[in-house]
C-alpha cells in the first residue's frame, strides 16, 4: 500500500504591507484614527472625539457634511474663534470665515505649517518673524492639483496633532 497526501504550498509574502490585508472600512479607518489620537493625548480642550459630543453640538456639523462622501465623524479640532476642523473617515472638513472646505485623504499632497508657506514658496522671509511652533494654528494642505487649502486647530499641540493624524489619514488612503 502507497502513501498518498497533499501537499499544501502556501507563501507568505512577509514584505508585503500588512494595510492591505485588511479592508480599509470606515470603522478601520475609526479605529487607527483614534489609535493616533491617543497617542496625542486627546482630547483636549479644543479638540474631541466626536461620538463624545452631545447631540445638540453634533447636530450642526452633521447638516454641513455628506456622510456618503465623508465617512464618519471621527475627530474635531476647534479654536477660540469660529474656525474648526473636522476629520471623518474620507475626508478631512474645515470651515473658516470664508466657508466649508472638504478634501479626500487621498487627493492630500502635501501637509505643512502655513508659517512657513512663503519659505517654500521662495518668497523672501524674516525667519525670525516665523512664530514658534507652540504658536502654530493653521496648517496648509496641497493637493493633488496643487491648489492650497488652510485647515485650524487651538495652537500647539492640538495643530501638531492634527498634522499627524493627518499624515496618517493620507498614508491609509494611498497605500
């Protein structure tokens, strides 16, 4: 009598990117959204998770955005002033005095304080007019058809947060 069997040839790519073996879902995209965001010790005074907000303030920024387009609501970032940011799962949302700004993640070029936009610009600069970094408010996002986009956060740590959390949002978007 023979031996018979089979013989189950499986490979395991260990250099492929472990993003991809996963479907990017809205509640994945949740998930590594907070896993950042505590990282940065939020919340804090002027930025929140959103499913901790209570209704009444979650209400109006529900009516600006198109879930559809934008995922779900997963962190915002206020100021003292009327500006404010609003990263979902899709898309990062901002509004300033001159209205609603909505970017995909994955239309994000590049993301840089808006303090140091007229250096990269070439454009001649006192450096030591450039506010430090503690005092930071706004950051500056490219996109994809190089067009320029301000989004705010309460200065310091809440914008460098933002910025992170961002830089990550684009990497999952676009790996």
């Amino acid at each position: 009598m023979g031996v018979t069997g089979f013989v189950w040839n499986a490979t395991i790519n260990i250099f492929e990117d472990p993003y991809n073996l996963m479907k990017k879902t809205d509640e994945f995209i949740e998930s590594k959204l907070i896993w950042k965001a505590k990282q940065y010790s939020l919340p804090t005074e002027f930025a929140f998770y959103f499913n901790d907000l209570s209704n009444d303030i979650q209400v109006p920024f529900l009516a600006q955005i198109d879930i559809l387009t934008s995922g779900k609501p997963v962190l915002l970032f206020t100021r003292r002033t009327e500006e404010w940011t609003l990263i979902c799962t899709r898309q990062v949302i901002g509004r300033d005095k001159k209205g609603i700004i909505k970017l995909n993640f994955k239309d994000i070029k590049q993301i840089f304080s808006a303090e140091i936009d007229p250096v990269l610009k070439h454009q001649s600069v006192d450096l030591k007019s450039i506010k430090p970094k503690k005092e930071w408010n706004e950051i500056t996002i490219i996109d994809r058809s190089d067009l320029s986009h301000t989004f705010y956060a309460d200065s310091g740590s809440d914008l460098l947060s933002l910025w992170n959390i961002l830089l990550m949002a684009k990497r999952l978007n676009t790996e």
